[in-house]
C-alpha cells in the first residue's frame, strides 16, 4: 500500500527497484501497488494527481507484472475502529468501506483471470 503523500511518492523508486530485482529471482512474481487512505473530500486533488503521476512513470518504463490497483481505499476512521472492536471492515456498519474493500478483493483475486 502507498499513501498519496510526498514522503511515500518519494519511495517509489525504490519500490520500483526491489519489484525489478524480485522479478529477477521470481519471474512468476505478480505486484499490483494498492493506493490507501486516499482523499474523500472531492475538492482534494492530490489523490488523483498522485495517482496519475506514478501511472504515468510506469507507462515510460513498464515493470514486468507490476501495475496500479484501480481500486483504492479511502480514509475512513472504520478502518482504525475495525480492529479495536475485533472486527473486519466488512463487519463494521460503513457501506462505503465495505464497497472499497469487496472491489478491492474482487480485483485482485480475479486478476489476470480476464
């Protein structure tokens, strides 16, 4: 996971770099980079534009087996409170969450299936 801040934007090249040495010694090795707490505010930008500069990164200098979710989490305190009440999002009462989550799941568990 990676938040769409500056600080873990900044760590993407070395992300990049161990994906690339993993794959070396794993060509089988599949990553998807999944963005978290990302923005619910519509006026906040930042999620978005972070999102489209690695995107656009990856499109210049593609990584075997390496992509972007196209589901994300958003911030939601249900993700802090789930665990203190020994619960799953999926068993807190946030139908947004639960929606992020399940997509979430439904993608990377059907991937490359299509």
């Amino acid at each position: 996971p990676l938040r769409p801040s500056k600080f873990d934007i900044e760590t993407f090249p070395f992300l990049k770099e161990a994906i690339r040495s993993n794959y070396r010694l794993n060509p089988k090795l599949v990553a998807k980079l999944v963005f978290n707490q990302m923005p619910t505010h519509p006026g906040v930008e930042d999620g978005r534009s972070y999102r489209q500069l690695l995107e656009t990164d990856l499109e210049k200098k593609p990584i075997p087996n390496f992509s972007i979710a196209k589901n994300y989490l958003c911030s939601r305190l249900v993700y802090e409170r789930a665990p203190i009440e020994g619960a799953s999002v999926l068993e807190m009462d946030d139908p947004k969450a639960k929606s992020e989550m399940q997509a979430l799941f439904k993608e990377l568990i059907n991937y490359g299936k299509d």
